[in-house]
C-alpha cells in the first residue's frame, strides 16, 4: 500500500512570510500530485495540481515536482491568516483506477 | 458547476448499532466514488473506492462486511457503518471523480455513544 509522508506535521508562520509543506509517495506509478486544502470544519477543496517535473504557480501558490524522488513542496508567499488550514498532499496512480491516497497533512496556522 | 452533497451532516448512533450515509454527485457524472473517514486526530483513511459496473476494492482495515457500499448510478453511492463502535467516529467523506479531479462532500461526521 502506498505511503505518502507529509512535514512538517505542524507549521507556525507569521503573517506576510513564507510557508513551505512537503509530500513523498512511496509509489513510482504517481501520475500526478494534489494539494487540498482543508479549513476548520470544512470538507476538504481542491487547490493545485501538478503533473510535470519543475514548478507551477498560481499566485500566491507554487509547487515543485521531482519525480524521480516522489517528492512534491507546496510553498505559500505573503502568508495570510486565512491560509491557516490542513494541507493534505494526494498522489495520485495510474492503472485503470485513479485512487487518492492522502497523507496526515501538514497544519498550518499564520499568525496575524 | 460540480457538487457533492453528503446526508445526513451529522448522526448519533448506539453503540453495536448501525447507520447508513449517502452521497450525491450534482452536476456531473461520478464515475469514482472514494470513501475516506477522518479521525479525529485528523488523519486521513481511505476506506474503498467503488466504480460503477466494477468491484468495489476496499482498502487495508476495511472490509465490505463492516462497510458495505451502494453504488448504483453516476450519481449516487451509500456506505453502511455496521455495529458501528468508538472507534468507528469520525467524519465520513465522499470524494466523487470527475476524470482525476475529486470533489467532497462535507462529510457525514458520526458519534457512537
């Protein structure tokens, strides 16, 4: 069964700052990795996606994909409170079913 | 746009007792549905996936016979929580597939007293 890691389990960060996550699967046939984002009391909502080896970014947002070592980083610029949330990191396999296995999350809070 | 509705948002059930919860896809055609539960340590378990027409493949710790799974349509699934126990609660989230993308339902959160 697959294993994703996510670090660090909790991250504290002050507002306007710079908050970076990581994931690692265990499994090489990832296609491709989720980042969600789940808020105090709420389900759980898509946020990036990443197929590529290098980087994405979408504003604020960037994520970084090495795929010979399964290793996905979500980094958040100019931190706000309002990124304070679970970050959960979903590889996703390929072979006929696409099945998202999460990781614990990264909690992240950013203090005003 | 696509959602996901989950019932009921929240149940109360005895211990040895059982509940059933429902998912619905709006919008679109679920091919997937994964049922995950959180604990509340917050840790993520995927409990199985079910695929129209296929076999439902649950995951390790989970079995059919504790959680068995309906899954008629495109855009309906129900999961049973059987002699549900202390350690069945959590908060129950439907993930339904559009191609690779899954949307959640917010989740049936269940207590067992």
């Amino acid at each position: 069964q697959q294993k994703v890691q996510q670090s660090p389990e909790s991250l504290i960060v002050p507002e306007g700052g710079m908050a970076s996550l990581n994931c690692t699967s265990s499994d090489r046939n990832v296609d491709y990795f989720w980042w969600y984002r789940q808020h105090s009391g709420k389900s759980p909502k898509m946020l990036m996606s990443i197929f590529s080896n290098g980087e994405k970014e979408e504003g604020r947002f960037t994520v970084h994909l090495n795929k010979a070592s399964l290793h996905t980083s979500l980094h958040i610029r100019d931190s706000q409170p309002s990124d304070s949330a679970l970050y959960l990191c979903a590889p996703l396999t390929s072979g006929g079913n696409y099945k998202p296995t999460f990781g614990k999350g990264t909690s992240l809070v950013v203090h005003p | 746009g696509a959602l996901v509705y989950q019932y009921p948002r929240r149940t109360i059930c005895k211990s040895g007792t059982s509940m059933r919860m429902e998912c619905q896809a709006v919008g679109f055609q679920a091919t997937s549905v994964a049922w995950y539960r959180q604990s509340p340590q917050k840790t993520f378990e995927l409990i199985a996936l079910s695929t129209v027409n296929s076999a439902i493949k649950y995951e390790q710790n989970f079995t059919q016979e504790k959680f068995p799974i309906s899954h008629p349509n495109l855009s309906f699934s129900s999961m049973t929580v059987l002699n549900a126990y202390l350690e069945d609660r959590g908060l129950y989230l439907c993930g339904a597939y559009r191609g690779t993308e899954v949307f959640f339902g917010k989740g049936t959160r269940l207590t067992v007293v």
